[in-house]
C-alpha cells in the first residue's frame, strides 16, 4: 500500500506540473525547473528496493513534494501559465529524464506517454 501512496504524490506532483521555488520567470522555466525536481525524485526512488519503499519512512525525495509543488504551482499562476500550457511544456521536457531503475523508468514511461495528465 505504501508504494502506491508515493506513487500517487509524484503522480500528484506531475499531474500538477508542480515542483520548486527557485525563481523562474517564464512558464518554460517553470517547466525546467520542475524537470530537476522529478529527477531528482526519480533519482533517490532508483536507490531504494521495493522493500525501501514499503518501510514506514517517507523517501526524503517525496517529503516536501507538496511544498515545492505549491510553490512553483503558484508560480505558474503569477505568469498566467494555463494547465494545458504546463502539461505541454513538462511533456516536452520529459525527454530529459533518467533512470537507472525500474520505478525510475516507469514514470518516465508514463510521463512519456501522458498517463500522468489523464483524467
């Protein structure tokens, strides 16, 4: 159960183009900027066994996911970057991405195919 939920908040946090607050300017930079955090995300879950992830601790890649998501979600909204736009925007970068493991692949898997922006 518990991969499931991290899997929902990276989900969560792509579905809402969303990541860090670190001072983008443009609704692309916005993008970029939520591209490095999805890799590093991606990064930290390719260290961790199934087992890892089943434990009761929360991976620190995903603790402060919904801080940084708000902050670059309302960064999105200051620019006026509309969802379709972000979703454009984040699919194009998706390329980007990494992994070294099977749960790192299957995001970028599903990023690539849109299953994150599917309602």
């Amino acid at each position: 159960m518990r991969k499931f939920l991290v899997l929902f908040a990276v989900l969560g946090l792509l579905a809402a183009s969303c990541g860090g607050d670190s001072g983008a300017d443009s609704c692309e930079g916005v993008a970029d900027e939520f591209i490095v955090i999805m890799q590093e995300v991606i990064d930290e879950l390719d260290t961790m066994s199934l087992e890892d992830l089943d434990s009761a601790e929360t991976p620190p890649a995903l603790e402060d996911l919904d801080q940084k998501g708000d902050a670059l979600q309302t960064k999105a909204d200051d620019l006026n970057c509309s969802d379709a736009e972000m979703e454009e925007l984040v699919t194009a970068r998706v390329g980007n991405l990494t992994s070294d493991g099977l749960l790192g692949q299957f995001l970028i898997d599903e990023a690539q195919s849109g299953g994150f922006f599917e309602e």
